[in-house]
C-alpha cells in the first residue's frame, strides 16, 4: 500500500500512459502492483478505493493493503493521510488533489472527516500528512497551497494530527537555480525520457 506521484509536464491531473507507468514500477519495483488512478474533477467528491482503476474524484480512501494510489501533477499539491492504529499499525490512508491556482480549500477537512467514519475515530491514534513537492507561493501568484492545506486539516478539529512543518520542493524554483529534479518544472516528457520521471511512493506499507 502506498502513493505513487507522477510529476510531468502534463499536469492537471491527466491519467498518465499507464503501460509506461506499469513497465517503470515493475523496473523499480520488482512486481506490477494494483494501482488506483486518481484523475480530479473539482467537485471536491471523495471516493473509497477498492479495486484497481481510474477513479474521477479529488479525493481516495484506501484500505487494501495491496493497492497503491497514484496522481500525475505538474506544479499542483499532493496530499496524503497516513491514518495509524493504536497498535502503531497502519489502518491505510486518505489521499487528495489540489491544483496549484486554489487559493483556498476545504478538501483537507473532508477527508479527514471520510477517514474518520471509514476507519471508525475510536481506531484511530493518529492522521499523518505528508505533502508532495508544488509550485511555492513566491513563484505562482502568492497562492500558498500548503497553508491552506494545513488550515483545512487544522479545522477538521482531529486531535491527533499530525502536520509537517518542514515545506517541500518547488517545483518551479529548481528550474531557476539550474537543477532538473522535477520533470514538471523543467517540462520534460517522462514518458520519452523515463530516468527524468520523477515518481516516488510515500510511506509504502508491506502487507
């Protein structure tokens, strides 16, 4: 279980070329593992992610030990939802979208609320975020997608979260200082150059 970022010069959101992405987790990975695409609509829906496929909303909650998520950006935010147990088990994660021009949202309290009813707020001893690099206020119009996030998160009145304070990675700031980590920023085409794909899995869960 785990979340699988695609960062691109295709953006948006957009369901990546999905043969290309099962050849490249199998060189990484060793195995092709059963992966749920997220591709947003805006409509702030959020589902539970069961099975395999391509999911049309902002937000998925996953318990399947065996299933990965994963989102294609270019310089929008990830987030995902670590949700553990009392036990210091993992009971699975949350995992939403937010484009790099919002200036405000509530998705993070939405889904903490989902998390909750789906797992059960008594089985829960703690909600981790963990934010994937994006665009940084400085670089896009002062929108800063991180502290809305955190606002969001914050307002879901959980108490027991837990939000890094260490920021990501500019996507946008590393073409200015000459590095080419992030695809997105350098608007690389992964798929023509796969040691360029930027693609990482966050908190990766045997089982």
């Amino acid at each position: 279980m785990g979340i699988i970022i695609v960062c691109s010069e295709r953006g948006d959101g957009d369901v990546c070329d999905l043969n290309k992405l099962y050849d490249f987790l199998y060189i990484r990975l060793g195995f092709t593992p059963d992966v749920a695409f997220l591709n947003p609509t805006g409509t702030g829906e959020i589902e539970i992610a069961g099975n395999a496929g391509v999911y049309l909303s902002d937000g998925l909650i996953v318990g399947n030990p065996g299933l990965f998520v994963c989102v294609q950006l270019a310089d929008d935010l990830a987030v995902s939802y670590l949700v553990e147990g009392w036990d210091w088990g993992v009971l699975g994660f949350g995992f939403s979208y937010i484009p790099r021009d919002t200036a405000e949202s509530d998705i993070a309290a939405k889904m903490i609320l989902r998390i909750e009813e789906h797992f059960g707020a008594q089985n829960i001893s703690r909600i981790v975020l963990h934010f994937s690099p994006s665009i940084c206020p400085a670089c896009f119009n002062s929108i800063d997608l991180i502290k809305s996030v955190a606002a969001s998160a914050i307002a879901s009145n959980f108490p027991r979260l837990l939000i890094p304070a260490r920021r990501p990675e500019c996507t946008y700031c590393c073409k200015e200082s000459g590095a080419s980590k992030f695809p997105s920023s350098t608007r690389r085409q992964w798929v023509d150059e796969p040691a360029q794909l930027f693609a990482f899995l966050l908190g990766m869960v045997p089982g």
